[in-house]
C-alpha cells in the first residue's frame, strides 16, 4: 500500500463525530489574545516596502497569527473601503493629479488611531519627488507628496526601503503600546518616540538638523544616504564625511528623513536591552 493510500484510510477510518471534538480541543488550547487590527494602505511607490515588510518570513506569521488583524490591504485583504483600524502601515506618497488617493489618505487618517508612514516616499517623497508625469500607464500622474503634506502622521520609519526588522519592531511596539501593561506601554513609548519625533519634524527637517542631530554628535557613519537623496545636489561627500551648500537647500527633509541615525537616541540606549528582550519574548 502506497503513503498516499495509507494516509487516506487513515482519514477515512475517522468519524466526523471525531474530528469535531478534535476541532473543538484545538480551538480550546489557543490562546485568546487581545489583537489590534492593522491595514496596509499602499500609495504611490515602488512596493519595496512591502517586500520589506513580507521579508519578515515567520515573523510575520506570529504578528498576524497572534497580535494584529490585517483588516485592509490591496492584494492581502478582499476589502475595498479603508475600515476602522488602530494602525494604519502607509507605504508610498501620494499623486495629487488623482482625487481618489487624496481621498484615501484623507480617509486613513479620519479611520486609523495610529497612521505610519514606511519608507522613503511616505515620509519625505523619495523618489517620486522626481516624477514629472508621462508614464506609459498612468501620464496623468505628474506630482507627489510625501502623505504628511497633507495629513498628520505619527510615526515615521526611515529608510528606502526600511529594514525588515524595523517595520517588525514598529508593529510589536504599537500593539504593546495599545495593549500592553503599563510597564510595556512605557517601553514601547520609549522606542518609538525618536521615530514620532521624526514625524513631527515631517518635510520641514533640513541639512542643519542632519548637521547638529547626527554630523555633530558623531553619529555620521558616511553612508551617503544624505547626499543620495537630496533633489537639488546640496549635499557632497568630503573626506567620508557629507557637506551642505546651504544657499542650495530647499529645506524638503529628504537627507534628514534617509539618514540611518537620524532617528538615533541616546535616550533609548539604557532601555535598549529590556526592549530587545521584550521583542524576543513576544516573537516566541
Ligand atoms: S534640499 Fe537637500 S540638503 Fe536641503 S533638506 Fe532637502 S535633501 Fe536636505
Ligand atoms: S545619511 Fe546620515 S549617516 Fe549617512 S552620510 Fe548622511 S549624515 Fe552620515
């Protein structure tokens, strides 16, 4: 007798009666746990972000299996109105030629307790900022903003695309932060607050601030990320280290919002093993 065909009298050997009460044990055993619901709204961008947050593997499946609800998003849920969410994962900037995006960041914004802009082009614009419309698709589409030009954004995640583990951390973070114990609530408030004060600052972040928050307290690692960004070249890199023309600088927050360690506090340092081990207990 093949595997196969043992495998299906093995099946058929088992009443209905039976695989209910196995059922019924197995919705038994698994915990109940307080979920948050969370939506992906994807604007205009490359889906980088996306993947990014999908490179997370089974990390990801925990989140969804154990702390968030994945209420909207284009191609993951068969939902075709922005609901009700805690979080909203904004990924892209949004194309104002189009009425229907601009109504649905507004509507993000009215739906969700806690919006996030992931990635480059949500934050600052990214590389959407050089798109002057013509696109085989799609030729309407000529000017973007970065979604916080247009509603209020509490959290930003840096980065083109940010790393998997980033937007991971975010995730965890929120949920603690809706849900957890006091103790959690002000772990999770301390990792996130350079990412909500990034948001705060928004488009309005300029060379200065990458100059006195990141340049000055030596938190530079000469990445070029800054220089890379800037749309009007203000940025060169001299002995490692970036150089700003500011006669140049159009103050659009794009080297700010790129840079690695912008977001970088020496705040969070002490707290930094508690909530690493805090992210390892919940990813178990
Ligand atoms: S113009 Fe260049 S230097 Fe100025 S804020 Fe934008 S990216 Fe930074
Ligand atoms: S992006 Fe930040 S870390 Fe990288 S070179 Fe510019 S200032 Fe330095």
């Amino acid at each position: 007798m093949g595997l196969l065909s043992s495998v299906f009298k093995k099946n058929d050997q088992q009443k209905p009666a039976d695989v209910a009460k196995a059922e019924i044990t197995k919705k038994e055993v698994k915990p109940v746990v307080d979920k948050i619901t969370v939506g992906h709204v994807h604007m205009s961008g490359c889906t980088g972000c996306l993947v990014s947050l999908a490179d997370n593997y089974g990390g990801l499946l925990t989140i969804l299996d154990k702390y968030a609800d994945l209420v909207y998003g284009l191609t993951l849920a068969d939902v075709r109105h922005i609901p009700k969410m805690d979080v909203a994962l904004v990924e892209g900037s949004v194309c104002i030629n189009d009425k229907l995006s601009v109504e649905e960041i507004k509507q993000t914004r009215e739906k969700a307790a806690i919006v996030v802009a992931v990635g480059g082009c949500a934050s600052y614009g990214n590389i959407t900022r050089f798109c002057r419309g013509g696109q085989q698709n799609q030729p309407q589409h000529e000017a973007f903003l970065p979604i916080g030009d247009l509603i209020k954004v509490d959290v930003y995640i840096p980065g083109c695309a940010p790393t998997p583990q980033l937007i991971r951390n975010v995730c965890i973070m929120a949920y603690l932060l809706l849900k957890g114990s006091p103790e959690q609530k002000a772990l999770a408030t301390n990792y996130l607050k350079p990412l909500m004060m990034a948001a705060q600052k928004g488009t309005s972040a300029c060379f200065c601030d990458l100059m006195t928050e990141v340049i000055d307290q030596g938190l530079c690692m000469g990445c070029g990320s800054c220089a890379a960004a800037c749309p009007v070249r203000a940025i060169t890199h001299e002995y490692g280290k970036p150089q700003g023309t500011r006669d140049l600088c159009i103050k659009c927050g794009a080297c700010y919002n790129q840079c690695p360690r912008s977001w970088f506090s020496f705040d969070v340092v002490p707290e930094y093993e508690s909530i690493m081990e805090l992210i390892d207990t919940v990813m178990k």
